[in-house]
C-alpha cells in the first residue's frame, strides 16, 4: 500500500449520491473538494491581499528611502561644492576690496597675494590682473600668461556684463585641471579691472570620490552641455559628453528616474551651481537601491509560501475530519437502517417459522404415534417377511419425523427472542471446549483444526451461549464445506479499539462471488448437499449483532473462505444500548 493509500480518506471510493434509504446522502468526494477550495479561498485571500499590499508598500518605501537619501547626497555634497566656490569668490572680492588697481600691478605684490592664498585658503593655482581692454597687466603663476590678451576669451566677456565668473574646465596643456574664476572691480563704462584666477578641482574629484554611490554608482560635475568637467567612473573622462540626459537646470536638488543606454534603471540626483554653468549628478544603479527590498522579498515568499503551506494543510486536515465525520455518520445510518431492516425482517420470519413450526408439529406427531403404532404391531409378528421390509419402512419413516422435528424446532428457535445474559468469559478455553466436542466429527472427516491464541489473551464480557453457538455454527459450516478433508486454522487477535478479532480460515470449496452477499441471509445455503436449511449463518449474524459485534466473510470459489467475527471486549445487550 503506497503513502498515498495510507493517507486517502474513507470516504474517497464512495460515489453514490442519495438515491434510496440505503445510499450515501452526498457525493462526499465533491463535498470535500468544495469545503477544501471553499476554506483554502477564505483563508488565503485576506492573506494574499496583505502580502500583495505588504509588497507594494515595501517596495515604494524602499524607492522612497532611496530617493531620499540620494537627496540628501546631492543637497550635501551640492552645499560643500557651492561654498567651496563661494568662498573662493568671496576671498577674491575682498581682494578687490582691499587693494587698487595699482597696488596690485606693483612688483611682487600680486606673487604674495597668491602665496598667502595658497597658504590660508588653497585651491588657488594662479592669479592675474585684467585690464579694461582684456591684457593680462600682471601674473602670478607657474603658466606664464603675463601680457595675453584675453579680451575674445568667455570669462573675459561675460565677467564684464555679470560682474562674476565661474568658466568650464581648462586644461591647455596643463598637468592638472583647472576652472577659472573671475571677479571684476569697478562700473562700466568707467574704469575697471578684472582679477582672474584658476581653480584647482582636485578638491572636487576627491570629494565627489568619497561618496558612497554604490559599486555601479558615479559623482561627477558637468557643464550645460553635458561635457564632463571631472572624472566619471562609468561615463568617461573630462572634456568627454556624458550618454545620460542631461536634466534641466536647476539650483535646487532634484531626483529623477531614468535609463542608460543598455535599459538598466538609474536613480539620477542633480543640483546646478549658482552663478555658474556647472552641474553636480550622482547616478546610482536603482537595483543596487532595491537590494534590500529585493532580499526582504525573497523572505516574505518564503514566509508566504510557508504559511500557504501551512494553512492548506490545515484546511485539508480540518477538511478531511469534518468530511469524514459526516461519512461515519452516514454510515451509521445506513448500518442502522439495514440493522432495522433485518430485525423486522427476522421477526417476521421468526413470527412466521413459530407459527408454521407449531402447525406442522401437531400432525407430525399424530403420524409419529400412528407409524409407532405400526411398528409395535409389526415387532409381535416378526415370522412374517413381509413385515421385516415394513419395518425398515416405519423406522425410515420414523427417521424423516425426527428430522422434520428438528427442522421445526430449528423454526420455532429462530423465531424465539433469547435472553442474553453477560458474564466475563475466557475466550481460548470456549474455542478449545468447542473443538475437543467435535473432534471426532473433525477425525471422520479427516480434518485438521488448529487455535492460534495469543498468550495473556484478555477476557471479554460476554454471552457464553450466544459465542458458543456463534463459534459452533461457523465450525459447523466449515466441517460441512470439507467433506473430502482438509484445515481449519482459528486465530484471535487482540485490536487496539478495545475489540478482538476471530477468523475461522478453511480450505474447503468456498462460496461464488455471486452468493457472497447472501450467506447471511435466512433459508440460503451454498451448500451443494441435501440437508442445508439455510438458517445457520442467519441465526449466527443475528447473535453477532445481539452482542454488539459484526461478522464478515471473506472467499473464492475453490479457495476456501475466511468468517471475520469482530467483539467488543465488553458487549452491551439491545436494552442497554437503547438507554
């Protein structure tokens, strides 16, 4: 028997639908699948609709969170860059502030101007002095660019109308990279000057490479254009344009939600820098964002699909209990059906058998007496030949009397109600007595009976008469299919639903398929001799169900047949099972 056999329902082979007194009242089959897809579907929406709720709103938390602090990255590191700048501005300013055009063209005053710059603020890698039409009057500096005239460059055309100016990253053949920063002094058209200056941007690169982006994640400064102004770990190299889209102007932190070219979801965070062409981005890869939901998702599948697991289960069981209880029931039924039936059936024929049993008795006895008569008046002449040959007539009359009695004393019994009377009884010695009675009947017939007992049998609470005619009918039955020898094994076995179990096993010519349904039944008889009334196995069934037990066969044609008789090891008369 497979697990699959094991854990099937009693009730999963019944098909039948109420049809009759004595048929199933559902098809419990499809009421259980009903209950279970039922129950599965009330117990798991309400699940499945917070888990479905749980995972959206986790996941929008989880881009929120994201979003959020990729915000404060860029507010942050857009804050540093822009007083990075603004500091710078507002030193150059107040060295516009502090000295002339002409102190500042005097010799060696702007080389210490930019000395103490270097020294007290840094970033600061050279420093000029503008005249009004664009010559470099005075330079401090390792490039060289005292006397260049810079009236066509931008920082020189766009600090005069602005009055301030951050340029583009420079490099013009220059190890380092630089931006310009120029500050003008002085109203047009009257006479100004402008104080120029380039901007070391390693200060940048190193702050933009602290940040924590994410192993795909990049920080880089860019112009309006999109050229980069340092480096990029994924998007090239300054003075290259960048394959993202370049995103709106804007002073103000702002996050968007974008693509690459190769369809990988980006989280973009940008700020311009005021006054100034530039723009800071941070882009980081929004898988590497959602990790964290990403693992939190796998565990609420895992819980989910544990808790379905284990709510189907529960909702089989639950199922399969409430399912199975309805069936019991129903079986209870239909056996106390067929139970009632066949008492009113028995007692009709019992009414019956008593009634012609008494009829037939009184003219059975008027023609004993007379054939006895006979024979009385034949045994006083016993010359006569004639009268030897009548007396073997009369005692063969005689014979088919006593048989006749029997058969009607059989009737009468059968419809007789008999007392039962419970006592505690051991049941190995009542099989024993049993056998040893009808040993020698067993030793005529060549038969071989053997008792299987286990030892420290328990006692059961009884009828000693009820079992003993219930053993010897079932024995008798067994002797009568083995006329031509053959084995009777008896073996009992003690259950473990405080009942025991007898089965009477023989070899003899078994019963057909078709007469199994009926051995049970009053005045049947397999039975191929003359002889068998049919009320044997009958009025053994009605003892068995008296005593509260059930008897079953088991058979083949040619193969033997095998009496199940079930008992409670304490047995209730019909009077106490009714109260």
């Amino acid at each position: 028997m497979s697990i699959i056999d094991k854990l099937r329902p009693a009730f999963w082979n019944y098909e039948d639908v109420a049809a009759g007194t004595h048929q199933e009242i559902f098809s419990f089959r499809r009421k259980w699948w009903r209950t279970v897809i039922l129950t599965t579907i009330v117990a798991l929406t309400p699940l499945i609709i917070l888990s479905i709720f749980d995972y959206r709103m986790t996941k929008i938390d989880m881009k929120t969170a994201a979003i959020f602090d990729t915000s404060r990255m860029v507010s942050n590191t857009w804050r540093s860059v822009s007083f990075f700048l603004s500091e710078r501005r507002s030193v150059m300013t107040f060295i516009l502030k502090d000295n002339t055009e002409d102190e500042l063209l005097k010799n060696g005053r702007l080389d210490t101007v930019l000395k103490n710059l270097k020294t007290g603020v840094g970033g600061f890698a050279d420093l000029g002095v503008v005249s009004s039409q664009g010559r470099m009057l005075s330079y401090a500096g390792p490039y060289g660019l005292k006397d260049r005239d810079l009236c066509e460059e931008d920082c020189f055309k766009e600090v005069i109308k602005r009055g301030f100016y951050v340029g583009d990253l420079i490099q013009h053949r220059r190890p380092n990279q630089h931006l310009i920063m120029a500050v003008r002094k002085g109203k047009i058209p009257k006479n100004y000057f402008v104080l120029r200056a380039t901007l070391d941007i390693k200060p940048f690169e190193s702050l933009l490479a602290d940040l924590d982006t994410g192993p795909k994640g990049d920080a880089f400064i860019i112009n309006h254009a999109g050229i980069l102004q340092t480096p990029s770990r994924f998007y090239g190299q300054p003075h290259e344009k960048i394959s993202l889209r370049v995103p709106d102007f804007s002073t103000k932190p702002r996050v968007i939600e974008t693509k690459d070219r190769k369809g990988n979801s980006l989280v973009v965070g940008y700020a311009g820098i005021p006054d100034t062409s530039l723009m800071m981005m941070i882009v980081r890869d929004e898988k590497e964002l959602m990790e964290g939901w990403r693992q939190s998702r796998v565990k609420m599948f895992v819980f989910l699909g544990i808790s379905v697991a284990a709510i189907l289960l529960m909702v089989l069981g639950m199922a399969t209990y409430l399912v199975n209880r309805i069936h019991a029931a129903d079986q209870r039924r239909i056996m106390e059906l067929h139970r009632v039936e066949y008492a009113n059936k028995m007692a009709s024929l019992g009414r019956l058998s008593a009634g012609v049993g008494h009829e037939i008795n009184n003219p059975i006895a008027i023609v004993n007496e007379k054939v006895g008569l006979i024979k009385d008046l034949l045994l006083q002449n016993k010359t006569d030949p004639f009268n030897e040959k009548m007396l073997r007539l009369a005692e063969d009359v005689i014979d088919s009397i006593k048989r006749c009695g029997d058969i009607t004393h059989r009737l009468i019994n059968f419809g007789r109600y008999q007392d039962i009377r419970l006592e505690r009884l051991d049941l190995k010695n009542i099989l024993y007595d049993l056998v040893a009675f009808m040993e020698k009947e067993a030793e005529y017939l060549n038969i071989n009976v053997n008792i299987h007992v286990p030892e420290n049998f328990p006692f059961i609470e009884s009828d000693k008469n009820s079992l003993q005619q219930i053993f010897l009918n079932i024995i008798s039955n067994a002797f009568a299919a083995m006329q031509d020898g053959g084995q009777l094994d008896i073996t009992a076995e003690n259950k473990a639903d405080s009942s025991i179990s007898i089965t009477f096993a023989d070899t003899g010519r078994g019963i057909a398929p078709e007469d199994l349904k009926r051995v049970f039944e009053p005045f049947f008889s397999s039975a191929s001799s003359a002889g068998g009334t049919g009320l044997g196995l009958s009025v053994t069934y009605g003892l068995v169900t008296q005593i509260g037990g059930h008897i079953s066969v088991d058979s083949e044609k040619n193969k033997g047949a095998r009496f199940i008789v079930d008992l409670p090891l304490k047995s209730q008369t019909e009077n106490q099972r009714d109260n």
